[in-house]
C-alpha cells in the first residue's frame, strides 16, 4: 500500500500563492504516474497538473502558466506551486499517484487538501 499526505492548502487572497506538498510513503513501491486534481463544489474530480512520465507534464489550460508541478523523487514528494491564484481556483485539492506496489500497478489518492482563493 501507498500513503499519500498532503499539506499547504489554506486560504489566499486573489493574485496571491500557495504551495501544496504530497508525500507518499508505505511498503516497497514505484511511483509512475503523479499529479493534482480539483473537486470543487458541485463539479467533477478535474485533473490540474500530472507528470505522465518522468519528464513529460499536463497542465489544465485553466492553470497554465501560473501553476507548476514538480517532482523530488528522492523524497517520493510532488508539489504544486500555485501562483496569481483566483477564485475559480477554490477546491478541493487532491494528490494522486499510479505505483508499482510489487507486480501490480495501482492508484492511490490523498485525502484531499482545501484551497480557498477569496476575491
């Protein structure tokens, strides 16, 4: 199994920034797929940002250019710089991983981190 944990969501006056952190840790495991997705209310789960491979990124087209995923995989740690964030930008914000836990590849998700962007 994989245990995903993420901190920095809080609440952030329009045009500021916020930093969300995603530590995955367990058993022997490796990390595929990584990214952040949104669940704001009312909507659907949306994908913001993901590495599909190691060196090969998505974003939203609603968060590019202000948003940035980055990867320590020393740490098994992904982040997400959020920058000139607006209101629309209010979430849930949620980490997610595809992994090798043995011979299976599995999706894991993090329960999930609050961000409020006020106007």
């Amino acid at each position: 199994q994989v245990q995903l944990v993420e901190s920095g969501g809080g609440l952030v006056q329009a045009g500021g920034s916020l930093r969300l952190s995603c530590v995955a840790s367990g058993s022997t495991f490796r990390l595929n797929t990584v990214g952040w997705y949104r669940q704001a209310p009312g909507k659907q789960r949306e994908l913001v940002a993901r590495f599909r491979s190691v060196d090969t990124t998505d974003y939203a087209d609603s968060v590019k250019g202000r948003f940035t995923i980055s990867r320590d995989n020393a740490k098994n740690t992904v982040y997400l710089q959020m920058n000139s964030l607006k209101p629309e930008d209010t979430a849930v914000y949620y980490c997610y991983v595809n992994a090798w836990v043995g011979d299976v590849a599995r999706n894991f998700w993090g329960q999930g981190t609050q961000v409020t962007v006020s106007s």
